[in-house]
C-alpha cells in the first residue's frame, strides 16, 4: 500500500490534496479501538444518542456550503446538487436520531403460568462500512446514522476518489461529542481495506454500497467470520412510459433521474422503454430539454453535468455509445466529448439515443453515464419482460396516469424501490435497497436499522 494518494478535481485533474494511506496496523488498531470503544458506546441511552446525533446534523447543516464544495471539488457533480446532497445526507441523522429511542422490545405471552418471555434489542457491535464515489456524504451518513443510533460504534473506508467530505463529517462528529473511537475512517486500497474488515474478529458487520462483483467478494470473505452484511449493489434501471402518460412530466421527471450526478448514480434510469404509439414524439421532446443542459465544473455557475470521475468510467460510457450505433441505434442528442488525458479530465455531453434494442450492450450493462438510450414496446406485459430482464433489481421507474396499468406494473417489476410518476422516490424515512444481485438488506424508514440490532429473547421460569 503506497503511503499517499493524490484526490484529484475531475473537472480539472488537478490535484486537491494528498491523502496518507494506513498501514495495515493503523488499520487494525483503529479496528480495535472501535471494538474498545462499543464497550461504553452501547451503553450510553438512546436519547443521549439521540442528542448527539441531533448535534452532529447541526454542526453539517451550519458548515453546509463548505462541505459542499468540498464535494464538488473531488467528486464534479454541480455544486447545487452537492449542496442538495448535504440536506440529504443530514435527513439520514435526523431521522434516525429519533429512531434511537424506538427500538422497542415486546412480552410475548408463555406457555406456563410460571413463566414470562421478554424480547430486547441490542447493538450488534462495530460496523465496517464501505462507500462510493458517487454520493461521499450520503452513502456515509445513511449508515452511520443507524449504526450509532443503535449503539454500534462505526469505522469507515470512503473511497479513495472523494476522502474528503467523509473526512469533514467525521470531524464534525467529534465536535459534536459523539467519542472518536466510536465512529472513525480510515484510507487505503478498497481490496486491502475490505480485508482487513472482513477477516477482523472485532467486525460484527459489514455494510457496502457499490458494485455487484465486489459485494460479492466481500459477502464471500465475511463468512468465515459469519458476519452481518447490508450490500447495495449494482443497478440497471428501466424507466417505462405508458402510452397514457404526461409526455411533458415524463419527460422532466427523466431528465431528473437519468442525468443528475451526470448519471453516475446507481437507481438512475438506464433503459427508457416507451410505447411505440408516442415513441417520436417523447424521443424528440426528450432530446430537445437534453440539448439545454450545461456541460463544465461543478462550481461553475449554470452547470448541469459534471465530469465523468475517472477514464475507466469514461472509456466504459463511450464503448456502450459506439457499440450502440454501430448496431443501428439513431443519435438525437450528444455523442460529444471533451477530455484532456494528460491533464487527466474526461467529459460526456449528454447523450440521447433512440432505436435501442436488447442487442446492445448499453441494455444489459449499467452504463454510469450521460447516456439514455430509449427503445419500444407494444404490450405492457412487454415493457415487464424488457424491464425484468436484467440480474439487477435496485429501482425502476414508470409513468401513467391509468390506476390499472400502474398497479400491474408494480406487481410485476422485480424491483425493490419504485417510482410511479416518481423520478425522485429516495427519502431517509423510506426503506432503500435491491432485489436479486442489486443487494442485500435495506437502508433508511424503520426497516433500516433493524440491521444493526441483534435480538434477543429473555425466558423467567419459576415465577
């Protein structure tokens, strides 16, 4: 593991900062003294918890603009959805702040007269976390909310592209009370990282946001241990467009889902399936609000995409965009680029392509880009079967306005967050997470902190 990193600005390629890398001791010990610290941790009560973590939401939302450009500055996405992510990520601690003091137990009635059973909850011990690029503020605070509102204490890897805004939340935590060895960070290399979490006897689980093959490895590497996992994964999601729906809403409410983070998020829509009665018409609509999009840095004003993070995620969006034309898909917008290897930016003008069909691989690969490729479909049941067919089930999206259709197309898409005339459907108070190899477990509503608490049932005889 080399000592220092470089965090680099993607709109520029400048460097920002560099970072020093753990040793695997220093990563070890942290690992220990978070083991240490649950000891205490677990014992303050739940409305002290909930004190501290109402403080630390304040002390984020009282440095909100700061943050943000932070964020802005090492992962590109436009400043105004940075700041967006902010009150989202502080929704995360709000919201589990007061779900410290709801982890309630019940009685349940004996088999005896002499006897009671009593059911309690309790924290499940240190939590490991894994989190992207994409959303460094949200994807942190949505699990360490719930770790330390049950009582687990919390060390965390960011990833090695966007340290920094988990560096100052953390930071902001300890200014808020809540002890430094009960919730921590630590840096390096996602594969020596994620084993040291995975083989530590102090980890009692683990919790990944990120791709399907590496969640799979770390699932795989937590067994020996028999770890908790919470693992959301890979997405591939359809967007589908009735032939009843509001072309205008449908078409503002995809441009949300599909180019926000310049499509770098795992829930945005990737396959926009419309009916063929109104396929030209959206099509066209579609690309001509595409076409008003600002390309540039995030901290430009006016800016709506950002860069693309890296040159692998570059290189993967302009192979899926090629492989499509070359196959017969029609451009209606984009297929423009701006990049400068050397200086180490890489940019997508947002990209409209019609007449997309399941020979393609943008239909079958999450693409993580400006990129909305739309095809076809005559039946509904069709649109189920396209949307379906993917080993993937984190989010879909649909638009109609007929009860009916809308009731079928969410009893039948295997997906575990839908949004019905919905572009937008994450909330911290509604439960997040995938079906099939989309994930494991779920994150945020009441559901989400379930994960961290071990049950426990207490049976008194001779009563």
């Amino acid at each position: 593991m080399s000592n220092k990193f470089k965090v680099t600005n993607p709109a520029t390629g400048d460097v920002i900062e560099e970072i020093k890398a753990n040793t695997e001791e220093e990563i070890k010990q942290a690992i220990k003294n978070g083991h240490e610290s649950f000891k205490k941790w677990s014992k303050v009560n739940a409305h002290e918890r909930s004190k501290l973590l109402r403080i630390w939401s304040q002390k984020i939302q009282e440095n909100k603009e700061s943050i943000a450009e932070i964020m802005t500055l090492e992962n590109g996405k436009p400043l105004h959805e940075s700041l967006g992510e902010v009150d989202y990520a502080t929704s995360y601690i709000d919201w589990y702040a007061e779900e410290a003091k709801r982890m309630y137990g019940r009685t349940i009635p004996a088999s005896s007269e002499s006897k009671r059973i009593i059911v309690s909850k309790q924290p499940i011990g240190l939590v490991a976390a894994i989190t992207p690029w994409n959303f460094p503020a949200a994807m942190m605070t949505r699990k360490a909310a719930p770790a330390l509102a049950a009582g687990c204490t919390f060390i965390v890897k960011p990833a090695v592209e966007t340290p920094l805004t988990t560096i100052r939340l953390i930071e902001l935590a300890h200014e808020a009370g809540i002890p430094k060895d009960a919730v921590q960070y630590v840096n390096g290399r996602g594969s020596v990282v994620g084993d040291l979490f995975t083989s530590s006897e102090y980890v009692r689980k683990i919790t990944f946001t990120g791709s399907t093959p590496v969640g799979k490895q770390l699932i795989k590497n937590s067994a020996d241990t028999v770890k908790h996992v919470t693992m959301e994964l890979g997405g591939h999601a359809p967007l589908i467009v009735a032939e009843d729906a509001d072309l205008d809403f449908a078409v503002t409410q995809t441009i949300g889902t599909k180019f926000r983070n310049a499509g770098q998020t795992c829930v945005c829509a990737n396959r926009i399936i419309v009916h063929e009665s109104i396929l030209d018409t959206f099509a066209e609509k579609l690309a001509k609000e595409v076409q008003k999009l600002n390309l540039g840095n995030g901290l430009d004003k006016g800016t709506d995409i950002g860069p693309i993070i890296n040159k692998k995620g570059y290189e993967k969006i302009v192979s899926q965009v090629n492989d499509a034309i070359e196959k017969g898909a029609e451009v209606l917008a984009g297929n423009d680029y701006d990049k400068d290897e050397e200086k180490g930016y890489f940019f997508v003008h947002p990209t409209v392509l019609k007449n997309v069909d399941s020979t393609m691989d943008i239909m079958h690969e999450e693409t993580f880009g400006p990129v909305a490729p739309i095809t076809s479909f005559k039946e509904i049941e069709e649109a189920v079967e396209i949307a379906n067919s993917t080993p993937y089930g984190l989010a879909a999206y649909f638009f109609t306005n007929n009860y009916k259709t809308g009731m079928y197309l969410h009893d039948h898409l295997d997906f575990g967050i839908v949004g019905w005339n919905d572009g937008g459907p994450s909330a911290a108070h509604a439960p997040f997470g995938g079906m099939k190899e989309s994930g494991l477990g779920r994150e945020g509503g009441i559901e989400g902190i379930e994960p961290y608490l071990e049950t426990k049932y207490l049976s008194i005889g001779n009563l």
